[in-house]
C-alpha cells in the first residue's frame, strides 16, 4: 500500500461524515470544521505525492505519544486539571524520546 493513500482514504472518510452533516443539518460552524479538515487531508495527501522519491518514514513510538498527549492536552482543558497533568508528563516523555531519537 502507498502511503499518501492513508490520508487520502481519511479525506474520503471525512468528506462522506460532512455529507451526512449536511443531510441532517448541521450548523454551519460544524460543517465547515469537518469540510475544512477534509480539504485538509486531501492536501496532506497531494503533498505527500509530490514528494514520492523519498522513502516513507519509519514508525516512531515518541511520535505516536506526542500525539496522543497533545490530544489529552486539549481534551484537559474540558476535563479538568487531572488530564492536564497526565497529558504535560506524557508530552515530556514524548519530546526527550524524540529529543534521544535525533540524536542517532
């Protein structure tokens, strides 16, 4: 499987949740987020085609962290103080992993 087709195949998916948005009404704020996230996949993916002479990147366990401590992180803002601190000592594990990564 290529890699530009997995967010490529998100788009997709986000554009078929937009449709179904529209069906049922959505607000506009709401439609508009979805689409944008959408059009923002299917640039990712063209970008991701452009450069297809370079290899795809390996999987990156720090990466992977990070990203989901960032998500705890917005998500804390709503829950409270307990998944802020979770998501900030997460982050750090995520950056020095990162950080020991560069370093090789």
């Amino acid at each position: 499987m290529k890699w530009p087709l997995v967010p490529l195949i998100w788009a997709a998916l986000l554009a078929a949740h937009t449709a179904v948005l529209l069906a049922f009404g959505g607000d506009t704020l709401e439609v508009g987020l979805l689409a944008g996230a959408a059009a923002g996949s299917a640039v990712l993916a063209a970008l991701m085609a452009f450069r297809r002479g370079r290899e795809a990147p390996d999987l990156s366990g720090p990466t992977a962290l990070a990203a989901v401590a960032v998500a705890g992180l917005v998500l804390g803002a709503e829950l409270g103080p307990w998944l802020l601190l979770i998501s900030g000592g997460a982050l750090l594990l995520a950056l020095g992993g990162l950080a020991r990564e560069g370093l090789r």
